[in-house]
C-alpha cells in the first residue's frame, strides 16, 4: 500500500525505468493488443526497474485462477501475482480476455482503453497501490485516471 503523501506519478513520456516485458497469449481472440501497445502501456506506469510478464487468458483459465488465489469462483478482469517488490520488481499481470471485452462493451468503452487501463492498474498493483480502503482507492483511481488520459484515452472512471 502506498501511502498519499508518498506518490509520485509517472510519466508516460519521461519514464525511462528498464524493464523486461514478457507477453504470454494463452486466449486466441480477436483485437488483443500488441507487444508494442503493453510496452507503452506498462512504461506509462511503472516508477522503477520491473520484470513482468502479462498473460492474456480465456474465462476458463481466469476462473481458475480467480478461485485459487482469491476464493471467488467467476473470472475477474485483472489479476495481479507479486513475486520480488524488490529491485527489479517481478510479477504477473493475468487479464482475462472475454470479461475484459464484455466489460469495455457493457460500459461502451473503446476496448483498447479498457485493455489500457487494466494494464496500468495491475502495473500500480504491483507496485504496491491498492484499493481496498476509500482513501487507497481515491489516491490509485487518480493516478490511472491521469496516466490514462495522458496516454490518450478517456478517463476510465467517467460515466459512460
């Protein structure tokens, strides 16, 4: 967790933290970003040296791992495995693909955004940000939000 006085919000512009990105596309589906969008994406968000690997799964794999490693039997968008919170950071992000794409429809959001956001929310997440207190939550919710938007995209927590 990290604490609001502590943060400093990366740039997606400026960041010039090393990292190793492995992509694992475990879902064949249609319109998944590339090697090229997650780079962008996870340098957007990252504040130090990482190695992270971000696996791309279907519902079944998502469900699977959902159940095991948080005892909710139901895939979820975006898991997040931390394995070294020292230097290099090293961890999984897991997006589950068919709840990702059924969620940017639900929410009419661009579905690259969707995948964007996500992405950056699980870098935060490896990086120590939470959301399971209100004041966590408002300080991670704004630090997507401006990431986010400075990539580009509108802000994923808008009304839609």
């Amino acid at each position: 967790m990290k604490n609001a006085s502590k943060v400093s919000e990366p740039s997606p512009t400026t960041n010039t933290k090393k990292f190793k990105l492995s992509l694992q596309y475990a879902a064949d589906f249609p319109e998944m970003p590339n090697r090229s969008q997650f780079r962008k994406w996870v340098n957007a968000a990252l504040e130090r040296p990482a190695e992270i690997t971000v696996r791309l799964v279907d519902e079944e794999e998502g469900r699977a791992l959902n159940r095991h490693f948080r005892g909710k039997d139901q895939a979820t968008n975006v898991l997040t495995f931390v394995y070294d919170e020292l230097q290099p950071l090293c961890g999984d992000i897991v997006l589950c693909v068919p709840v990702v794409m059924r969620e940017a429809q639900q929410q009419l959001k661009n579905l690259r955004a969707h995948y964007a956001h996500l992405t950056v929310h699980g870098v935060l997440h490896l990086q120590g940000y939470d959301h399971e207190h209100d004041a966590e939550a408002q300080v991670m919710e704004q630090l997507e939000t401006n990431i986010i938007t400075r990539l580009g995209y509108a802000d994923p927590y808008h009304a839609h």
